[in-house]
C-alpha cells in the first residue's frame, strides 16, 4: 500500500473547534485514504536549525498560541508515538548524512494536531513529528523528505503542515479571496501540477505577489510544501484537492503528491 504525501493548510488554531466546508473536507480525506500505520508530519510550527525527530511514546496537544478562547486550551490529541517508525527515519536520515537529534517531552504543535484531528479524530494513529528549517533553501528541504520516500511504500503517510499564503498582516475581515492571493495560488498550483522545480525553488523571485504571499517572517509556513512533494519524488503528480480563503487572503488549500485520487 503506496500512500500518496499531503500537503496541507492549517490555517488558525481556531480550526480546531470550526465546522465548515475546509473542516469537512479533512474529515472525508481521512476517511478516504487507506488508513495509514503511522504518520509523519512536517509542521511550520516546529523550525530547527537542526533536523529533529519527535521521539516521545505518547503525544499530547501543546498549547502553542495565546489569546484564544479558554476552550482552545482544554483541546488535546493524545497520539502514541512509534518508536519502530522513528527509528526507520533516524535509519534513512543516516543514510544520508542528515545530522538529526532525538527530542523528547515536546508535544505536537498546533500545525500539527488542528490538522490532525479533524483527519484522524480517533487519535490512533501512531505519529512521528519533524521539524523543518526554513532557513534552507528549498532544494534542501526537497530532498529531506525525499529522503522519507520509501516509508510511502510502507503504508506510511507523509503530511507537510503549512499555509501557501499565509500573511497575517494583509487578514481582512472578509471571506472574499484577495485578486492578489488567488494569482499566487494559481501560480504554485500551476508549477506543481508541472512539477516545476526550477520555477517553484526560485517562487520568491519568480511567483506573482510572492513578497506579500510569503513573507520573510512567514516563510516557514510555505516550507513543509517541499518537504511534502521531495516524499513524491518517485511519482511526480500533483493534485489539487481542496482551495479556499479565509480572512481575505488566508489559503486554505491541500495537494496530493505521488498518486492520483477522485476529489
């Protein structure tokens, strides 16, 4: 069982507790994937200079925002880690001379169980988080998680946990999308359908609107993207299977690498 890599939005931490088209949408992906043995997920929310693997045996939600409602900070996700998946990533990551590090005691990040727990709301399913670094050029991100390709094939489901537009000082209060988002996210989506990593690693000189898309102080949210499609590098197909915005310009969106399904 070949799963496909996700590339996913996580948009507020408020996603949560919402019940709306987005919502909606990640509770059927979960139910019409093959359910995976374990998860590796890529959050924005965990950047490292150092390639770090979450080696904890049991999981719990980590409360990492401010001025939510109360309600947000009694939310948990009590995944089991999987110490046999960790050590298959500290094996390929090895093989690689990818310098990485155990920690321990850290939780998942809200870029990671928001996401999560509309997916899979059981919270059964073993998880593996990894940092990224977004000071890497986005070649270098590729292939780390190329580097975790061959998990695919072990019925491992590979999640990058991020935002292609994501600048939270251009947020409206309005769900109409900004012309100057939409253009953006038709570019990426564009070069990802192609496959177009020449284009996609120059996106900061190349996409329309890619300063005000990507900020220097929102980059980490566009990274899990590469982390996501290096894992399809042996299939390389992209689908689109969900868009929308929030707030004027927050995307809301998730691609499919590596293997074709129905949306």
């Amino acid at each position: 069982m070949t799963l496909p890599s996700i590339f996913v939005a996580h948009g507020s931490p408020t996603l949560a507790l919402e019940n709306n088209a987005y919502t909606s949408f990640l509770a059927e992906l979960g139910a019409s994937l093959p359910r995976p043995k374990g998860i590796v997920i890529f959050s924005a929310h965990w950047d490292s200079a150092d390639q770090c693997i979450g080696a904890d045996d049991q999981h719990a939600a980590l409360h990492d925002f401010y001025g939510f409602p109360e309600q947000m900070y009694t939310l948990d996700y009590p995944a089991p880690g999987d110490p046999k998946l960790y050590e298959e990533i500290e094996h390929l990551f090895s093989q690689h001379n990818l310098f990485h590090q155990p920690v321990r005691n850290r939780g998942l990040d809200h870029g990671a169980w928001v996401v999560l727990r509309h997916i899979y709301p059981d919270a059964h399913i073993p998880v593996v988080p990894l940092s990224i670094d977004s000071r890497r050029a986005p070649q270098e991100q590729y292939e780390i998680g190329r580097m975790l390709a061959p998990l695919r094939e072990q019925g491992i489901l590979i999640i990058g946990s991020g935002g292609l537009v994501h600048n939270l000082r251009t947020l409206k209060q309005t769900n109409e999308p900004a012309d100057w988002a939409v253009q953006y996210d038709n570019w990426i989506g564009q070069q990802l359908q192609d496959w177009n990593l020449r284009h996609l690693f120059q996106y900061d000189k190349k996409a329309p609107y890619a300063k005000q898309a990507v900020p220097s102080y929102g980059i980490e949210h566009f990274s899990p993207l590469f982390y996501a499609m290096g894992a399809a590098d042996d299939q390389r197909s992209a689908q689109k299977l969900f868009q929308s915005y929030v707030l004027g310009s927050l995307s809301l969106n998730c691609w499919a690498f590596g293997q074709e399904r129905d949306t």
